[in-house]
C-alpha cells in the first residue's frame, strides 16, 4: 500500500488522506473516515506497547496505515462495489 499511496499522492499532488476523502469518503457519505485521526474523533480501541497501554498507536505519515472509521461509515464503505459500477469506479468482484 505503501507504494500505491505514494502513486496516488504524486499523481494527485495531494497527501493520500486528503485524496481519499475527496475521492472516495465524501462521495459515499462517510464523513467519520480518515486515515489520521481528525478532530472530533473518538478512539475506542486501547493500544499497547511493551505490554503497557499506550497514549497513541504512533501512526507513522506514509499513506499504508490503517482507515480510522465508525461502524456507520464502515457499512458505506462496503456499498462501494456497487456505488461504484454506477459511478464507474474499478471494483473487486
């Protein structure tokens, strides 16, 4: 993912979270995703390091993290098989 998002990003000009949220989260309605935490944003998981809880999972700034999302926002984004043949987006069959 790594170097796909970097792809995207040079092509684009635009960091990959940006380009995700205009390309993607915001077409389908899903306005608690990110691929960094954004204000507002309530975590409900508990991270560890070295067996302690940790403040923050330390997400590094390359476009290969994690999608931070609410279940609501989840769910539209598995709708994106078919909103995107109406769009005509690629999708995996």
């Amino acid at each position: 993912m790594t170097l796909l998002g970097s792809v995207v990003e040079r092509v684009s000009g635009k960091n990959f979270d940006s380009y995700m949220g205009e390309s993607s989260f915001s077409i389908l309605g899903m306005v608690w995703s990110s691929y960094s935490p954004k204000a507002g944003m309530t975590m409900a998981y508990v991270g560890y390091r070295n067996s302690k809880k940790a403040s923050s999972l330390g997400i590094r700034d390359l476009p290969s993290n994690g999608m931070l999302s609410s279940v609501v926002d989840l769910g539209k984004f598995t709708t994106m098989g078919p909103v995107g043949l109406e769009i005509g987006w690629p999708t995996v069959s």
